[in-house]
C-alpha cells in the first residue's frame, strides 16, 4: 500500500507498506525513532502511545497495534515530535521534570504523549486519560501531579499549529475504500479478506499469533461508517465508530453506559477500538453487546446491496460463530429510542477497575410501572460462550412487584440461565453469584442507596 | 552543596523526550542477528524427539542451537549450576528454553521459534506447594529450623493461641523494559555485552564461563534498566549468555530481547509462600511465642531461592518482641519458573506472616490492633534481640508509629468508620497501620563491598563510575550528589557514566537497598582522595595546613590563593598531581552463621509505617484504596525528592502485590496471566485519592553515607497495611475472622466477606 501522513509535522511517503506492519516497528527500526518504546506489543501498557491528529481531532493510539495504512492521510507525533523545534520542552515534558514524574524512564515517552493529547483535548480526568500507561516505578503521583500542573497551561503554539494531514492528503487504495458502497463491493469480491478497524484485536493476532491475515481491508477511513447519529426515535451507531465516540455520543442519554465505557479499556484503545469490532469478532467478553442487547439494539448487516437486519442477540450463534455469511459485514448497530423510560445500568466486574478485561459484565434495563416490573431485558457477558440475555431472570421479574423479596426470588434463576466457567479472571461461582448481586446492586440503588465503591471517600 | 537537595533524576530530561537511551534504542550494525528461544510445552518431562526442520527453513533464520551445539558450560545459575541455558534431555517448567533461533529480524525469530516440533514424554509435575510437600521434593534435602527459646512450655502457658494460615501469592516483576541484551564480538574473541541487568559483574562470569574465556575477555556495559526490582538480578543470564554464544559462533553483533508475554513465562517472579502459624499470647496480649511454618514454592532450579527464604525467616518478627519462637522454611522445589529476587526478598513475605498473626490475634481479643502492634514492639530502652540474636539499636519505631497515628488521626477515623459501617449495607470501610523493620545488607556477608573509579579531568569536569547500577532508583543522582558535595561543585560538573566491569570490576549486584550505601560510600572515598591531593598539594604551595584548604561553591581557597575548582584541577594537573582515584568500601560490624541462623546479618534497621483505608463492596468484593498515610525512615535523606519517589512507588507495587496482581498457572503447570491484559499491576487510578508521605526527621545512628538510609525496599512493605485494612473491612461484615489471602482480589475479599456474614 502507498501511504502519506505527517511524522512530527514533516511529510513522510511511502510506497509498497504491508498492511500489517506496526507504527511502533517502523518508527524504530526504520525511522531509527527509538523514543516510542515497547512495552507489551498489546496495546495494554502504553509504552509505545503516540498522537494521531486528524480532522476529526487528536488521540492517544498504541502504536504497536496500528499497522502503518491506519494513519495514511493523518499526522503522526512521537514523543521526539513534542519539543519546539528550538529545543524548548512541552509543558508536560517540562512538568514532569519539576515533579519527579520519571524514574526508569520506560514509560515516561507513553505518558508524555497521553498527557500532551489529554492537554490538547481538554481532558482533565487525569485517571481517565492515563488509565492505560502503566508506570511500575513511581505509583504515578508525581505523575499525575505532572499533568495537573501541565494542564494549566496553554497548548503550544508549535503543536497548535500542525496540520492535521499532509498536503496531498491520503493516498488511494484498492484495500482502504472511503465509502460503505466500495467497501460492500470490495468485501463481496473478496469474501476472505481480513477487515481491520481499530486493529485494537488484530494487531494481537499479527503480534502474538504470527497469524497471517491474506488481504487485509481497512474501513475507518470510512466517514460514513464511522458516524453516529443522534435522532429522536434511535441512535444509529455506524460500525467503525469509534468506543470513545460511543461514550461521549451516549454520556446525557445512558449515563451509566458511558460510565462503563470509561473502563472499556484505556483512552489508546477506546480512540482505536470500534463498535463494529467490538461486535464482530464475536467476544464472549467484549463490553458493548450486553449493553446494546438490553438496549434492544438491532444490527445492520450488509452484503454488497443487500442490507439485514436482526435483533443483537441473535449475532451471537455460539461461541466463534456469529450470524454472518461470506461477503457480508456489519454496517451499524441500532438503538431504539422509543422506551423514554430505559433504565439502563451497567455493571463491569474485573479484577482492576481500568484497562481491563471483564470477568462479569452485567446490563439490567428494568421498566416500573405502578411499583411493578412491566419489562426487564437483563444481558451478560462473561457469563457464557456469548454475550446473553438473562431470560430466566427476566421472567422472574417481570409481572412482579418491585420490592426485595421480588428480587431476592430472581437471583435464583441465574443458575438457570448460566453455567459459567472458571478462568484466570474468576472463578465459575464467583461469576454466578456476583452476577445475581448486581441484580441486587440495581435494586438498592433504586432505593437510593449508595452501592459505588468508586464513589466513597475517606 | 548538593547533598539534602530535592534534585530530578539526572536523566529526567532524556526520559521525557524520549532520548534517553535502552540496549533496545542502541544503533546496531546492519548485520546484527536477533534471537528467540523456543519454549518447552510442557511443565515436566523427557524430550525425545525434536525436529527444527521448519524453524531452520523459516524466513530470515540463520542458525539455529540447541544444547549439543554450545561451546561451554550449558549453565546460567548465580551459583548451583542447575539450570541449563537450553535443556538438555529433561525439560522441567513450561516455558523453559530448548533450543535458540538466530535470525535476520526480532519478529523472524521469534515466528520460526514457534515452528518448532517438539515430543515430550510427560511426567507428572509437582506444581503446587501440597504437590511438593507429598513428594517431599525439598532444595537441600529438607527443611530449615532457627529457634529461640522454648516454645511449647511458652505455649502452654498463654492466655489465647489462634492458628491459621495465610496463602500470598507471587509477583510478576513487570518492569516496563523486558530483559534484554546485545553482544558485540571484538577482536581477539573478546566480547563486549550491552545488557540491561542489575548485576553486570555476573554476567560477565557467567558469559566468560559459555565462552570458556578468563572474565578479562569479557565487558559488560548497562548505562540504565527500564525498571529491574530484583528482575533483573539473575534473569537477565540467560539472554547474555545466548547473544555472546551467537556472537562468538557467528562473528556477528547478537541481540535478544523477550517479548512480553515469553518474558513472563520464562523469567521467575516473587516467591508464593504458604505460611502456617501458632501464636499465643499473655492476658495483656503480648507475644509469648510463635511458631511459622513457610511453605516456599521455589520453582525448578536453586537461582536466588536460599537467601530469599533465609531472609523471610530474618523477618518472621518484623518489629515485634518474640521471647520464644520457631521458624521453620521449607524450600519446595517445584515444575514452575524459577522464582527470583524481588523488592524485599523475602523480607515482605515474612512480614506478611507476623502481621497477620497480629491481625488475627487482635480480632480474638477484641483489641484494637495498632495498640496490640504497639504493645509488642521491641523496647527501645534496653535493645532487645531479634531471633536471630542481633540488638535492636536505634529502634525509633514506637515514636514514628505514634506521630503518624496523631498526625493521620488514625484513632478519630477509626471510630468514624465503625460508624460508617453502621450505617452502610453493602459497603464497608476498613483502615490498619502497620510497620517496617527491614534489615540493610546483604545477608551473604562478603557482597557488602562496593568500588568506584573517580576521574577529574584537568578543566574540572569529573566523571564517576562505581558498581551500582541505575533501575531508576535515582541511585546515579545521589551518587552524583555525594561527587558534588566532595568536591564543592555544581551538579553539572559531574558526569555520570555507565556502569562498566572494565571501571570497576568483581561488584555485586544492585540488590538489597545497597545501591547508595555501598556505592555513595566508595564514590565519595575516591573523591576525598583526589580532594586530598589537591589540597596537601595547594597547602605546600599556601603555606596553610592542607585541611585549611577549602572545597566550596565551585571555588578552592588555601590562604591567600583563591581560585576556581577548574583552576585548581588544571593547575594540579601541571604539577603533577593525579586527578584519578578508585574508591572502596566494605560494611563494617556485620556477621552471620546461616546454618544456626545467628548473628549480625544487618548493618541497621529502615523504619516505616502506614495507615490505609480502603473501602469494599461486599456483593462483588471490588475495592478501593481511598487514604494513605505514611511515614518513613531514610536517616538523612541525599534527595528527599528521589526517596519519596521510592516510597510512593514502593507502596503501589506492595499493595498491588497483595490486591490485583494474581499469578495463575492451570492444571498443566502454564502460566495464563503471561501478558499485562491477564496480569493487573495497579494503574493510576488505583493510586489513593489521598497519599501522604512524610519523611521521618532523623539522622541513621550508625555511620552510613550523610546519615542517610536505603530505601530501595523497605517502602514496598508499607503496603501490607493495604491487606490490613481489607481484613478488617472484610471483619466488619460479621463476627468471624476474614482469614484474608492474598492477592486480596475482588473475588477473595468477596468469598471472605461472605464467611464472614456466616458467622455472624
């Protein structure tokens, strides 16, 4: 593949790329730029962040999990791209001298980069935006009394003033189509294709697997694939939008869903990650369907002109099998809108509170009426070979009185709609009786309780 | 004067703009090979046949090795030479090396290492502790017993006994730098090896052993480890050793680093203990005797394990008054990783087991477990002796636990959060306090010495290179400081260089919290012999005594002449003075007989104390860490900035150790938290929201550097009150004891808080 982006502001072309070589590998062995580091070549340390801008904004992406087609058209700052081309520091580089923020220095080119997205986004959620550089020296509170200080600070003009792409643009070609009718038709022709959008996922099986994926097809260079839109009577979320766009396009209307999209997994990977991938590759634990499902979102499955479109749930045959045929791929994901009265919460088990893979998680939209339950969609995941809905649950709730004993009742059938396994995340009880307390946590924090271990203070 | 100064780290700047330098960022010659071992899979057995036709054919591959094709000893251990590089017949951990990939690129050997066609006859595998002990497979034939007193008479006679036992789990050292080495053959087959270590010296012997060449045929350079806490003490052999042997073969620069996940399977971790207890006590609740028994899961070769479980027996009594006691260790040897050296030693473990007797008493007696600790402290008045028959001198624990208690109002939040309790369902706070004593030196005697080679050049610029080596404890900075301060100039002046065996050859490790004593010590020796040179040199010129001779603020004075210190250097220079010292120093006034387990093992004692308070959810058993106070120990500080950074940093990975970070090997002996999305370190939001730390305002009271302190480990044991203030969180469910293990994971805190709730 042909490819042109910006690298610290100077356009950098290249022809013939393979698709599946790594941003972080060419940056130092290539480009002899060593101060991306690597950590884990998985995406969950954060060593090797850099900082994609393009006009849709500027993000924290691992560049050990994005292969190089993923930033053609786009600018690319490493941790050597920071300084001013005088010399002088980045504000963050600067403050992380002043409050101690290195010790071994490994991590500290992964942070700086966060950091210097997070000051240019705004964000200032410190936890939030470092959630996924990890630090084993300084137990980062020098760290993030780094960032508390750099964020008061202007953006510099330097780094305000980069173009978001390189003057010519990106490159054309045959495997990264721009729109959702070339890609139908570049899929049908090429049923085999590996499709690559955030590579959040595949970049482990190219790293860790040594798999080799064929022809590769990118899509989130898709605009109208990666857009979500807001309307009254839905929310229809297109496959290649990102998690990070997720939760901000979802923080007024389920705040708890936004909330637990926080811990999906770090700012890198929500910025990479899509919806559709989350979806697709068909995860027994990925965060989104349960969710979705006790949304009653429906998803929209193309094949070339051919659209369908079935009930979330009922994607996810098996386990490893999901719901789609040669040629096709998911298109959107979409949520009704017409129950205003969606009570939706979202309750994420693991064993670190962020960056972290589910051991449970648990979506509960139950519906009170008159004190009575009139509808309960209840999914999990973690719980079974797919994301599942909690049937038995559910007709134990529904018809009755909202009250404990109700609920105490319910828990019971969890047993009938689970029989979860024991892996190095949990044990199959703990799984199974953590699930029916979240059942539990629903209710109380119905009555008003306070049930947030996150929430308390000292 | 740079000493007490609050300095960044001398290679902040290069951290930050990413220009500091790894062996991984070191340009190679475009002929370099790349290595990656191909892994055993399977936890014990024989092989009894192996093809590599497929790995030898592999895109990019150059040669391939396999224990027959070595030139030398087949052996990395630090001393029992029982551990192979390549295994040779007997395979006895999964994830252990069998054969060795020399390729074109780091990703072409590491996809043919995966080609391999292996059988091996399995065996069944001691994989567990029980497993162990029913095959009584024990390193040295047994177990190891140190006692004190008598302790079934003293039982007999207490008020209240309580039993139990605690699991602790193990830890992944997860330093952001992967073990990782480079070799550059030289000519007359010398070699020269960058390699990310904490002990270059070994690495030189071990790598002049494979070659079988005297050690001044090999050199071996680390300038900086991306993180090391005992990681990268013993288990960085194995890749220097691979990448010198490939050099040597080939002619070629050789280098190897470990991808993260085989990183976490080959190398060993902290060691799992299981440890049995029996403790009584009298009717004011003080200790009459205690019985341990520390069950170790050591792993498949000696490595580091004796001196690991030597010195979590030397802590069995942490800061407590033991009139009778017996400890009892047993070295399991097991099919699992090669457990390693890791912040403490040992010494954590140990720790682990006294709290949670102090714990588990304080609960049955109903006692409010800070005043039980206080009241079984050693007496400062009259220095009581440890078990192992060393003085408590300069025991300023009881003062500092008090002045943390006030200033942490630890008795005001206590009553707070019964309250809190009270009215809380579901949730439930929990706070503890609980104290260090760790005992400073190495307990093998003779590796108390350290050597520096000081340069001043005739401009006035000074370079210092010493044994140490710089993991990113800020050791380099204070060492520099020291140099400063000897000479009375600026920090920029002095260059810090890397560590070298051809400056300063047979050092130890970087272990122990040595680095600064040990390595301060022999710099500043260096320095205030060229200091000394000067200044009898200047004196004759002066006509003043040469201690008359002033070091200050980049100036020398002697009498009447008053000049720069680039002057003075330039002009000594001219007269013939040399400007080039090499500086020692050996710990005095220590001594130790392991096999009775007695005598002076430590040159003194580091203090520390925290409080935590945590929260849990008890219908998940998620928790939180919501305050921390500490107070800690480092003498004199030579940079408060650099120690409260190792005292931060120490608490987060001690709680992580005993909340989130869970090793699990399945059924087979594998490893299934091998990468960071299995394996939970804490990340920055697991930081207190509240994290005070506060240096303890003192001076050490037996001659070390400046009066200062090690702090390299002591500070990781603060997070043993983490695990505290769990339990009794957890004890605030119900009446029954917790009987918390650790890790404390959700899930534990969740089983625990559900007993609990049974007994009520």
């Amino acid at each position: 593949m042909d490819i042109a982006f910006l690298l610290n502001g100077e356009t950098v072309e290249l022809t013939g790329v393979s698709a599946t070589t790594t941003v972080l590998d060419w940056l130092r062995e290539e480009r002899g730029l060593t101060g991306t580091k690597e950590g884990c070549n998985e995406g969950d340390c954060g060593a090797c962040t850099v900082m994609v801008t393009d006009h849709s904004g500027t993000k924290p992406i691992n560049g050990c999990i994005l292969f190089l087609p993923q930033i053609n058209g786009k600018s690319l700052t490493t941790v050597e791209g920071l300084a001013a081309p005088d010399g002088t520091m980045h504000p963050v580089q600067q403050a992380m001298v002043e409050h101690h923020g290195s010790q071994c220095g490994f991590c500290t080119p992964g942070f700086v980069v966060s950091m210097a997205a997070g000051q240019i986004t705004g964000e200032t959620d410190h936890d939030r935006q470092l959630a996924g550089n990890l630090c084993r020296c300084t137990g980062y509170a020098p760290i993030v009394r780094a960032a508390v200080n750099a964020a008061r600070q202007p953006v510099p003009a330097w780094l305000r003033d980069r173009p978001a792409g390189p003057p010519m643009g990106a490159y054309v070609n045959d495997f990264q189509p721009t729109t959702i009718a070339a890609l139908a038709e570049l899929r049908r022709a090429h049923p085999d294709a590996t499709i690559v959008a955030g590579a959040t996922d595949v970049g482990l099986w190219v790293n860790k697997d040594h798999r080799p994926l064929g022809n590769v097809i990118f899509i989130t260079q898709i605009e109208e694939l990666r857009r979500i839109e807001v309307a009254p009577y839905m929310i229809r979320i297109g496959a290649a939008a990102s998690i990070e766009a997720l939760r901000l396009a979802t923080a007024r209307r389920y705040p708890s869903l936004a909330a637990m999209l926080d811990r999906f997994a770090s700012a890198q990977v929500r910025a990479a990650a899509t919806v559709g991938g989350n979806i697709a590759n068909g995860s027994p634990i990925g965060d989104t369907p349960p969710p979705l499902i006790a949304l009653g979102a429906m998803l929209q499955l193309r094949n070339g002109e051919d659209m369908r479109e079935i009930p979330l749930e009922d994607f996810f045959i098996e386990y490893g099998k999901q719901d789609i045929g040669p040629g096709e791929f998911v298109e959107a994901v979409v949520i009704p809108r017409d129950q205003e009265s969606d009570r939706l919460k979202v309750y994420k088990l693991s064993k670190r509170f962020d960056q972290d893979i589910s051991a449970v998680l648990g979506a509960f939209n139950i519906e009170i009426k008159d004190e009575k339950v009139i509808s309960a969609r209840i999914a999990f995941g973690g719980m079974a070979g797919t994301p599942q809905r909690a049937r038995a649950v559910e007709r134990a709730l529904v018809g009755r009185p909202w009250t404990e004993a109700t609920v105490r009742t319910a828990k019971w059938s969890f047993a009938e709609d689970f029989r979860p396994m024991s892996d190095m995340r949990a044990s199959a009880a703990y799984r199974l009786e953590t699930a029916a307390n979240m059942l539990d946590r629903y209710w109380r924090e119905d009555q008003g309780e306070a049930v947030d271990v996150r929430e308390v203070t000292s | 004067m740079s000493m007490g100064k609050p300095l960044p780290h001398d290679s902040a700047p290069l951290h930050v703009t990413g220009a500091a330098r790894y062996i991984d960022d070191i340009p190679v010659p475009a002929d370099c090979l790349h290595l990656a071992f191909g892994l055993s899979h399977e936890a014990r057995g024989v092989i009894t046949a192996m093809n590599l036709d497929a790995v030898r054919s592999a895109p990019g591959v150059m040669r391939v090795l396999t224990a027959a094709d070595l030139p030398g000893v087949n052996d990395i251990s630090t001393a029992a030479h029982d551990e192979p590089l390549l295994a040779a017949g007997d395979v006895h951990y999964h994830g252990q090396p069998i054969f060795l990939v020399l390729a074109t690129s780091h990703r072409a050997a590491r996809e043919a290492a995966a080609k391999a066609d292996i059988t091996i006859e399995a065996k069944p595998a001691l994989l567990s502790i029980d497993d162990a002990l029913a095959a009584r497979s024990y390193f040295e034939g047994g177990p190891l017993t140190w006692r004190r007193g008598e302790v079934a008479p003293a039982m007999a006679k207490a008020e209240t006994i309580v039993d139990g036992r605690i699991e602790i789990g193990g830890q992944e050292h997860f330093y952001l730098e992967g073990q990782v080495s480079l070799a550059m053959p030289q000519d007359n087959g010398d070699m020269v090896l960058h390699t990310s270590t904490q002990h270059p010296t070994e690495i030189q012997h071990k790598v002049a052993e494979a070659l079988a060449t005297p050690f001044h045929a090999v050199r071996v350079e680390t300038r900086r480890m991306g993180g090391g806490f005992g990681g990268k003490e013993s288990q960085g052999n194995a890749l220097a050793i691979a990448c010198a042997i490939g050099a040597h073969l080939t002619g070629k620069p050789c280098k190897m680093r470990y991808d993260r996940d085989d990183d976490m399977v080959i190398t060993g971790k902290r060691h799992d203990f299981r440890i049995a207890y029996k403790a009584g006590v009298d009717a004011k609740g003080k200790l009459v005797a205690v019985e341990f028994d520390q069950y170790v899961r050591c792993g498949w070769s000696m490595d580091l394990s004796l001196p690991v479980c030597d010195r979590a027996m030397l802590h069995a009594d942490n800061a407590y008054w033991i009139p009778n006691i017996r400890i009892t260790s047993h070295r399991l040897k097991t099919n699992t990783c090669s457990a390693t050296a890791f912040r403490g030693f040992g010494g954590p473990q140990g720790m682990v087991g006294i709290e949670r007797v102090l714990d588990h008493i304080a609960h049955r007696l109903k006692m409010d477990p800070l005043e039980l600790r206080q009241a079984n402290f050693y007496k400062k008045s009259r220095p009581q002796e440890t078990p192992y028959g060393q003085p408590v001198k300069g025991f300023i624990l009881p003062e500092m636990v008090k002045s943390l208690a006030e200033s942490a109002d630890y008795k005001g939040r206590k009553q707070a959060i019964a309250r809190w309790n009270e009215k809380s369902t579901v949730l439930k706070k929990g706070i503890a306090l609980t104290p260090v004593k760790f005992g400073i030196s190495f307990t093998l005697t003779h590796l108390n010495q350290a050597g520096a080679l000081v340069n001043l050049y005739a401009d006035g610029s000074v370079t210092i290179n010493h044994g140490g080596t710089e993991m990113g404890q800020g050791l380099n900075q204070k060492v520099a400081q020291v140099a400063a301060a000897g000479f009375g100039i600026g920090m920029e002046q002095v260059r810090i260089t890397a560590t070298d065996t051809g400056k300063v050859p047979n050092t130890s490790a970087t272990a122990a919290s040595s680095g600064s004593d040990l390595n301060g010590m022999a710099v500043k020796n260096a320095v205030d012999e060229i200091r000394d040179r000067i200044a009898r040199f200047l004196a004759t010129e002066a006509g003043v005594k040469p201690r008359d001779v002033v070091f200050a603020q980049g100036r020398v004075t002697a009498g009447e002449m008053d000049m720069t210190f680039a002057e003075a250097a330039k002009h000594a220079h001219e007269n013939r003075i040399s400007l080039s010292a090499t500086g020692f120093y050996a710990t005095p006034d220590i001594s130790w007989d392991r096999a009775i387990g007695k005598g002076h093992p430590f040159f003194y004692f580091a203090y520390g104390a925290a409080i935590t308070e945590v929260a849990i959810d008890t219908l998940t058993g998620e928790n939180r860490i919501l305050r921390v106070d500490i107070l800690h120990d480092v003498g004199q500080s030579l940079n408060p900035a650099v120690d409260v950074g190792q005292i931060e940093g120490g608490y987060v990975q001690g709680a992580g150790w005993l909340t989130t970070e869970e090793l699990v090997w399945d059924e087979k002996g594998v490893l299934r938290t091998h990468a960071p999305s299995t394996y939970k370190i804490p990340a920055c939001s697991d930081r207190p929201d509240v994290f005070n730390v506060a240096l303890w305002n003192g001076e050490n009271h037996v001659p070390t550097i400046y009066r200062s302190k090690a702090v390299g480990e002591p500070p990781l044991m603060l997070g043993i009150s983490a695990l505290m203030a769990l339990s009794d969180a957890v004890g605030a469910c119900g009446d029954g004891y917790p009987h918390l293990n650790a890790p404390a994971t959700a899930e534990r805190v969740y089983m625990a808080a559900k007993r609990v709730q049974g007994a009520r």
